[in-house]
C-alpha cells in the first residue's frame, strides 16, 4: 500500500481516496497501540510547531487535536478567537500570517464560515487541517466515526448507517456520508424534512422520516445534536415534539429485533435526540469515539507532518 | 548484481542453537527476562528464538514481546521513502526486567538507538542486551555493539546483506549482494 496521502492538506473528506483512508486507518491502529501504553508518547514530531486557531467554539475536538499533538511530541499554540485581535478587525491571512512568523508548521484550524481551510490553504505556507469550516464538512470526525464502525463491525463496507437529526446544519453528515460512501457503506439521513438539505440524493444518499423504519434497516445509527445555535429561524415547532418524532430512546431501540450501534459526535443533548440509558448503553460506541479521536488525529498529523521537508 | 550465500540454512540452525544457549547461560530460567524482536525483520528471528528455547531447551514461560520503532526512528522527513510503521506487540511491563532486544542485522546502529528509547515507554529496564543474528563491521554510526552475534561480517557499504526466513521465503538463508 502506498505510504503517503495523496493530499497536501485535509481540507475536507470529499479531496481523499479510498487508500488515504486505509492508509489514515492503519496509522491510527498504530498510535491506538501507543495511547494505551503506560507511557503514551512517541518522539516522532519533536521538530513540528502546531497551531491550533478555533475561531469557533470546541471542546472536545481542541482537546482531542491538542492531546494528539503533545503525544507526537510536537510543540503547540492554541488560539481562540474570542481573546484575539479578529475582535479588533484584523483578517483572518493577517492573523494566520502573523502566527506563521513565528514559525509554525501545520494549522489546525475551526471556522465559521465555509470553505475557510480551503482558502487558507491557498494563501499561507503551512500544512492545513479542517477542524470543522461552518455547514461544510469536519474531516477528523467523520475519520473517527468510520474508524470506530471498522472497529466495531470488522468492516465499513457493506454496512448500513443512518444519520439522524439535523443534517442541514452539521458538517460531521456531510464529510460521514463522504467517507461511508468511499468505502463502500450504504447511507440514509433520517430527520424532519426542514433540516434535511434538498438535493442529499444527489450524494447517493437515501432520505427517511420515520425513524423506526431507518432504524429497522440500519446497522450503524449516528445521531446529531440539533444545533440551535445556526438556526436563524424556527425549522420545527418545538424540542419536545422533534423528541417524539426523532428521538431515541430504549423502547425502540428494544423493539428492533437486533442490536443496532449508537454512535454520536457530542456533545448530547441528552433527553433530547437521546435519552439518557440510550447514550450509556453497552451498544452505544459513543466514548470509543473519542477515544479512538486521538489515535486518528495522531495518525492524520502523523502523515502531514511527513510530507515536510526541511 | 551478484548474490553470494554467506550462511545456509544449516548454519543457521547450528547458529540460532548457538545463540539460545549463550541466553541461557545468562540468563537462567528467564524469570526475569524478556526477548524483544524489533520490527519487522528482527520478529522472526525472535520468534525462532523463543521457539527453541521452549521446544528444545523446555524452557517454560519465554516472554515474547514485537516493538515497533519507526515513530522513534531520527530519520523521519528526512528520507525519501515515507516510513512503514509496523505492530507493537507487548503485553508486560518490562519494569525491573532484563531486556534482550533482538534484530537480524546489525549496521549503522540507529535502528538499535530507536529501540533504546521506545523500550523506555514500557517502563525502566534493569538492564538491556543486544542480540544480532549478522553484525556488519566497520559501519557503525554509533557507539553501539551486540552482547551476542550470530557472524561477524566485513562488508562495505555498498553491499547488501540479505536475510531470507523460511516463514516468508520458503527457505533459511543469508545473501551478501554487491549491485
């Protein structure tokens, strides 16, 4: 297998092939070995300056990128944007420009807005990961969901997997229906019509309403947070009726006739898209994920760090 | 390019015989001691060890680590060909323990350095030994020597030493290739 990914950057899923992600995957197996020895550190990156620039909130992905950066060994800053100079006007090249400056090798960087990695990556000299740009896509989370269902189920391929809630607002659907597609998995997004983008079938995606149907079909369910916060106008009438409708709980979950996977990004807004014994269940992966989160961030840094020359 | 046979399979065998008795001849019943074959190449070698040891000498218990080391490699970025990491399989602390690392061919050292500091990451050793199956003379980069060889070798640097292992070749056998 080829050794190096075939990208510069991870920008976004949608840019990588089916060996990038074997390739990400075995890597990742590795660092999994490394973060479960009494001393989880390897040297590998010990000339590497990171940045971290969240110029959106985070807490379990900054978490996760900074540990994965420190058992690399690599030096790290972290920025976030609201103690910083954007408040005061300055551009985001500036901003980053100025970081550089001080010498900095490889950006993680969150943003609001779409395609922000993307642009970024064509105006500075420095390795760039998407941690999350706006609507769009959250590369490293759908890796580590793909990751944890390889884990879990021996294969992504083949698998059936349903992406339940707010589909129009998350960049983890987006970059999760790019990565389960590529190698193979069958996909259906389920959730209320308001929140499911218009064209998803373009994607090779299928579109269910009823949840106990997608649920009776898949074998992997991936429920998401209702994301408030980028909602500018109200997409259905109240948060106890999207529960009846789309949430989760164990009565369904009982009634299957088999053991589906749980899986969630985070954070849960418990009681809401699931409840409480769902998200504790022993088929719920959902702190496998995180877990496993450092051992794929390691093994991407990993591989763009071996990219750089000197 | 020309192939020459510098240890046949017999040799080989008379050799790994050789090399498991002067382990037992310090290290005893192997209570406290734990083989460790540094990946890839030196896992097969390890393996025939710790086979011998428990089949022909019925020593019980050998405990049998594979260590991994490219992420402890100084040559990361720094070489052409990316670097192809490899398992780690240790389940023991080696705390206390007396460490035997083991690889097939010994050169510029630097592999050996790498493992120096991965071992450390499964804790403090009482003490560390080396075990090469060929030590290349004159090429070290380091100030760094086995405590038990199978062949002395003086090759230059621009020959080859080839180790096939029945496991992956069908048969035992040790090349020196001159391009």
């Amino acid at each position: 297998m080829k050794q190096q990914l075939s990208v510069e950057h991870l920008l976004g899923i949608k840019y990588l092939n089916k060996n990038d992600i074997d390739l990400i995957f075995e890597t990742a197996n590795n660092f999994k070995e490394v973060i479960n020895r009494p001393i989880k550190k390897v040297p590998s990156l010990r000339d590497i300056t990171i940045a971290n620039l969240f110029f959106e909130n985070s807490t379990r992905t900054k978490l996760s990128f900074e540990l994965a950066e420190k058992r690399l060994s690599a030096d790290v800053i972290n920025f976030s944007a609201s103690q910083s100079s954007v408040k005061k006007g300055e551009t985001l090249i500036d901003t980053v420009n100025n970081i550089l400056a001080m010498k900095v090798d490889i950006v993680v960087m969150r943003h609001p807005n779409v395609g922000a990695g993307v642009f970024l990556s064509k105006h500075v000299d420095a390795k760039i990961i998407n941690a999350g740009d706006g609507t769009h896509e959250h590369p490293t989370q759908a890796l580590l969901d793909s990751y944890s269902i390889k884990e879990k189920l021996g294969t992504v391929k083949g698998k059936k997997v349903v992406i339940v809630g707010d589909i129009l607002h998350s960049r983890v659907a987006l970059s999760n229906i790019f990565a389960l597609k590529l190698q193979g998995a069958e996909v259906k997004v389920c959730g209320p019509t308001t929140l499911i983008p218009k064209h998803i079938r373009s994607l090779g995606v299928e579109v269910e309403t009823n949840i106990k149907k997608a649920l009776e079909w898949c074998d992997v369910a991936n429920v998401l947070r209702v994301q408030h916060e980028r909602m500018d106008i109200k997409y259905f009438p109240s948060t106890r009726e999207y529960t009846q409708l789309f949430g989760i709980n164990k009565e369904i979950l009982d009634n299957l006739g088999k053991k589906i996977v749980i899986m969630h990004p985070g954070p849960i807004n418990r009681g809401v898209e699931i409840t409480s014994d769902v998200a504790d269940a022993d088929q719920s992966i959902i702190l496998n994920q995180v877990e496993n989160g450092v051992a794929v961030r390691m093994a991407v840094i990993y591989l763009l760090a071996q990219q750089i020359k000197r | 390019m020309s192939k020459k046979v510098l240890l046949n399979s017999k040799e080989i065998d008379i050799i790994l015989h050789r090399l498991a008795c002067q382990l037992i001849e310090n290290h005893n019943d192997f209570s406290e001691t734990v083989l460790i074959g540094l990946q890839p190449r030196g896992s097969f070698l390890a393996k025939r060890l710790a086979s011998i040891l428990t089949y022909d000498y019925k020593i019980k218990d050998i405990h049998l680590g594979l260590l991994d080391i490219t992420f402890y490699r100084d040559d990361f970025r720094r070489r052409d060909e990316p670097l192809e990491a490899t398992n780690t399989q240790i389940d023991f602390l080696i705390e206390n323990k007396n460490v035997v690392l083991i690889d097939d061919v010994l050169f510029s050292g630097r592999s050996v350095r790498a493992a120096l500091t991965a071992i450390q990451s499964y804790g403090r050793p009482e003490n560390v030994e080396l075990l090469v199956l060929i030590d290349r003379r004159f090429s070290r980069h380091l100030p760094i020597q086995p405590n038990y060889r199978g062949r002395q070798v003086d090759a230059i640097n621009e020959e080859k030493v080839i180790v096939h292992w029945k496991e992956l070749h069908s048969k035992d056998a040790i090349y020196i290739d001159n391009k």
